[in-house]
C-alpha cells in the first residue's frame, strides 16, 4: 500500500472524505443579485445624485466620483449598483430565445455596494455618501439605488449619467513577447473602431528617432460568446483591442512608447508616455529576474463588491509588484487571470488594475479554467467555470505568442531562461498536438546557451498535497504527470510551476514519486529530477492543504504570495517564494551548477549506450 509520511493512503482518505467540504471556487453568498427578480418602484421618496459629472479632463482614465443618497424609507440592506451603459431598462435587452422575455434589469451592475457602507446611520437618516471609483470604459455610467436586499431588488431611484470626456480614449497597455526574442507586442483598448479611427504606437529608444508601428484591430460579439452570463446579463460591449509588434529592438534597451489614433481629420488622440526596456537576446549574460504566479483576479480599491468577489488577495498582490517595478524584468500570469466568468465588464477592471506594471514589463498569461472551460467547446474539462466565455475573452485581451490563437501554448525565451507554458485546457497526453510541442519545446533549447528550463501550466500537472488533489488520491490532476514526467527527467527541466491551487508548495527535486536529491535549499550540480512548485495563491481563496506530510513535500504556505526566479549568471540561480502582504521572502534556494552537471546522465535521462556505439 502506498504510503505518504506515515499514513496509509487509504486511511488518509478517510479522514479527508470526514471533512466538510472546501470550495475555492465560486460566489460569496452575498454576491448574488437576482437580476431576474427586480422590480420596478421608483419613487418620489428616494433620490440618488452623482457627481463630477464630466470624468478625465486631465486625461485621466481613472477617477473617483462621490455618490449622495437620500431614502425616507431606508432599511439595511438598501445597495447601490453601478452601470454602465447608463441605460440599462429593459429595451436594450436581448432574450435567449422567444419563449422567454428579458428581465428588467438586462445586465449586471458593474459593482455595486451597500448604502451603509460609509454611514452606519443610514438606517435611522436616511442619508449616506459614498466615494465610487470608476475607470474609463467607453460608455456613460448612472447609479441606481435598490431596497429588498440583492435576492429580491427594487429599484428606487437612478442618477443623473456620468461619462468620461473622451470615452473612448486609448487606456490600459499591456506588453507582451512577440514569437521573437526582439519583438515587443502593444496591446490595448479603445472605443475607436478602424472606421472612425486609425491605431498605432509612436516608439522609438530614450532619445532617438521615434518611429510609427500600426496595429491591427479585434472585437467580438454577443454571439461569440458560448453561453449565459457571458451572451445574456454579464454581457457589455469589449470595445476595441488593438495590438502592435515593435520589432528589431536592440537587447536590454529602454524604450519609450504612447498609443495613437488618427482621426479622419488628422487629430490624434494620444495616450500618455510609457517605457520598457526590451529583452535580453537568449543566452545573453545579464541580470535577469522573473515573477511568476496564478489565480489573481482583481478587487476593487473603493471597497465595492463584484461578482465571483473572491479574491482578496489581488490589490496586495498587485500592490507589491508595482512597488519593486523596477527589480524584476518579466511576469507569467499563469492561468485564472481575472475570474471575470461571463461579466464582461470585469476584464476592464483587471486591465486597469494591472496597467502600473502590463505597460512596464511583459504580462505573460496561460490559460486557465476561468478562461476557457465550457461543455462542447472544444476544452478537454467540460465544465462551466468561463461563465460563457470559452477563451474568447482572455485570448483577445492579451497577446500569446502562440501558433493557434484557441490553442494556448507557446514557448518564450528570455535571456538565460527558456519558457514552456502548456494550456492545461486542452489534452497534453502523450500522442496529442500539445505533447508533441512540449517536446519539441524541451528538446530545441541550447542548455549550454539558456541552462534554466521552466516548464509553466495553470493545473498542477506535477505534485500538490492540496486537499481536493489528495481526495482525488493522485495529488496532482488526474492523469497529470502520467505522460509528461519523462520529458521533465529526459529533458532535465529545472522548475515546473503551477497554479490552480490557490497556496504556495514546494517539492523536492522528485521523479516518481521519489526525492532524487536530500538537501532543500542550496542545489549543487544536477538536481537529478524536476522541483515542482505551486504559485496559486496570487488573490483568490486559499485552498487548504490534506491534514498530513507527503514525502516530496518541502515547504507549504497557506497564505498569497508570488514567485521570483533570479538568473545572476549562467551558473546561479536564486528562486524565492514572497507574501503578498508584505513582500518579504519566506521559502528560497539556489542552483549552482555549469554545463557538465545538465549533460551528466540520470536515471531516465539518458539513452542506453554500449562501447560499441
């Protein structure tokens, strides 16, 4: 019988199986509205006003608006939702099918908060104000005031409209490698279709000739998206995603760029003035730093509440990484990137919130169950957890330097450091399309020239003794490692990341099961098998860990936080495990090794060879 540090698997089991179940996916109870049970009252007795009512005559794509509320007949439970468009009745709704008329409310607030929020009083005075922040989303916003709680709604009183001076204004860049080592790829978003306007970014090095690049132009649809609420209430307009490839950039520059679009009468509508400084060519001997994480989502800095809130951690997660901007080169978002799950508008709020570092450095996602599952989509779990969105979304809203924009894996260099990111999504098992390249991926790097090989996927494909891993009695997903641990041996890759489970852990260097190597924090020569390391706790609800030690098992955390990966040299390596809430590293090793220690045989990690051959 198998055993995991001194249990039986099978009494492990029981005892896990004992406990009450854990979800770490899904809705607070709270942030459920019944959108289909408004019911329209609106009454002389409750007014709400908002103002400014003019947004961003500085150019600002962010701005926080003061919301007064008066009710004679408040009560508790009274919210306020934010919408946007500012009309938001019935005649713009769009039923699923004949049979079934639209509700009243025919798309979700954007967010919405309680009027007691900032007035315990509220009850008794029935007077509140609240400070609302709103960001730039190509539309008009009103808010409305509602009583009977968020199961039952009525809706009381709407605001005057409140608009952006430019709606649809270029806003949140977001960087990424292009299929290019010397390739930087722009993309943002804009009301400015190509017929009213022409896009492109104005990009040259600090102080030299600046250059024009044009973009090219996306959107989708209602009907692109694959079901509710993506299609029906958690539907809103995308906008325009337009994206740029700024090519032949010269290793380790700092370059300037800022966002265009020409007008029929020659105007140009400008974004303010960004910076990033271009990769180093692979190989190159330099400082090179990596953050690596998943499973962040976003939340809202003026204390609102949104659908699918449950990521607490996100604000704190993204607070630290803008705060050490300047110490690290590169992120990998990998997988559960916003949890937007059919509410459309919630992308914005993600792009928004991270906009401080996707316009600096490069924002590299992987897709994850929150992006593309949905049944008969073409995704290998048939699940609903994309809300409707079925990869639509995330693969339009960032740039992935893939061969097949639905088929989300791709390799990228950076410097000293090769990338294998897998879709998770979709069959990796041995035979498969994705195999196929994860192979060619591990097979075609130069180790002599990039010694770190990182392997990345959103699904723990490796090792975790999270809890629902260790109930399904694989501690892994299912069939995860089956077909891809002989390349991780054969091809001697150093780290393999994953997210999903929302805490921190680190193995061993392990191959089946077993630790190929004793020590735990300062490597030397071959690591003789893969570290496998779980980063999934970048904002999301925590996922505990099974109430006992697997034998792989180094370091666990229960708590958000990130990774950073440090090339000093050919030769050294720094990886560190920090805390969202402060910053400060909490787990951490090296690998100090050179080029004989990765072409030395281990076991399964040579072929067979004779004197004869």
């Amino acid at each position: 019988m198998f055993k995991v540090a001194g249990f039986s698997l099978v009494a492990g089991l029981f005892i896990l199986l004992s406990l009450k179940e854990v979800a770490s996916h899904g809705d607070h109870a709270f942030a459920k509205i019944g959108i289909y049970q408004v019911t329209f009252a609106i009454s002389d007795d409750a007014s709400i006003k908002a103002f400014p009512t003019i947004l961003g005559l500085k150019n600002q794509n962010t701005e926080w608006v003061t919301v007064d509320i008066s009710n004679l007949n408040p009560s508790i439970d009274d919210w306020i939702g934010v919408f946007s468009p500012a009309n938001f009745s019935d005649s713009t709704c769009f039923p699923e099918n004949s049979r079934f008329s639209p509700p009243y409310l025919c798309t979700a607030p954007i967010k919405y908060q309680y009027a007691n929020y900032t007035n315990p009083n509220y009850k008794v005075t029935g007077k509140a104000t609240l400070k609302l922040e709103l960001i730039n989303q190509r539309s008009d916003f009103s808010f409305a005031l509602f009583t009977g709680g968020l199961s039952t709604p009525k809706l009381v009183a709407v605001s005057n409209t409140v608009a952006f001076a430019n709606p649809n204004a270029p806003n949140f860049p977001r960087l990424a490698q292009g299929k290019m080592w010397d390739e930087m790829t722009v993309t943002w978003t804009s009301g400015y279709g190509i017929d009213k306007a022409v896009p492109f970014v104005e990009w040259g090095q600090i102080g030299g000739e600046q250059r024009h690049s044009y973009a090219g132009t996306l959107t989708f649809d209602r009907n692109s998206m694959c079901g509710a609420p993506a299609r029906t209430v958690g539907w809103r307009d995308p906008g325009y995603i337009h994206t740029t490839f700024l090519k032949d950039l010269w290793p380790n520059q700092m370059y300037t760029y800022k966002l265009g679009h020409k007008l029929p009468n020659d105007t140009i509508i400008w974004s303010k003035t960004y910076q990033f400084k271009s990769s180093p060519f692979p190989g190159q001997d330099s400082l090179q730093r990596v953050i690596i994480f998943g499973d962040m989502g976003k939340d809202e800095a003026d204390g609102s509440n949104e659908y699918n809130n449950f990521q607490p951690g996100s604000l704190n997660t993204t607070k630290q990484l803008i705060n050490d901007l300047e110490n690290f080169d590169i992120v990998f978002h990998i997988g559960d990137i916003c949890y937007a799950n059919g509410y459309l508008s919630q992308w914005d709020q993600f792009t928004s919130q991270i906009e401080p570092i996707a316009s600096v450095v490069p924002y590299m996602i992987a897709s994850g169950n929150h992006e593309r599952d949905w049944p008969n989509s073409g995704s290998f779990y048939e699940n609903n957890d994309s809300g409707g969105e079925c990869g639509v979304v995330a693969e339009t809203m960032f740039y992935v330097p893939t061969v097949t924009r639905n088929k989300v894996w791709y390799s990228t260099d950076h410097g000293m450091f090769r990338f294998c990111v897998a879709d998770t999504e979709h069959d990796w098992r041995e035979g498969t399309e994705q195999y196929n390249f994860i192979e060619k991926c591990f097979a075609s790097v130069d180790r002599q020239k990039q010694p770190w090989l990182i392997f990345i996927a959103h699904r723990v494909l490796g090792y975790s003794s999270s809890l629902f891993y260790a109930v399904e009695g694989s501690f892994a997903e299912p069939m995860g490692r089956d077909s891809l641990q002989k390349l991780w041996q054969k091809y001697k890759v150093d780290i393999a990341v994953y997210g999903h489970a929302h805490n921190y852990e680190r193995t061993c260097p392990v191959y089946e099961n077993i630790c190929t190597n004793n020590e735990k924090n300062h490597y030397k020569g071959s690591l003789n098998g893969t570290i496998h390391v779980v980063a999934g706790g970048g904002g999301a609800d925590l996922t505990p860990f099974a109430p006992f030690n697997t034998v792989w098992s180094i370091f666990r955390d229960y708590d958000y936080g990130f990774l950073k990966l440090t090339a000093f040299n050919h030769s050294t390596l720094l990886f560190e495990y920090k805390k969202s809430s402060d910053g400060q590293v909490y787990d951490s090793f090296t690998i100090a090794r050179d080029y004989r220690d990765i072409l030395a045989c281990t076991i399964d990690s040579c072929s067979s060879t004779t004197l004869a051959s």
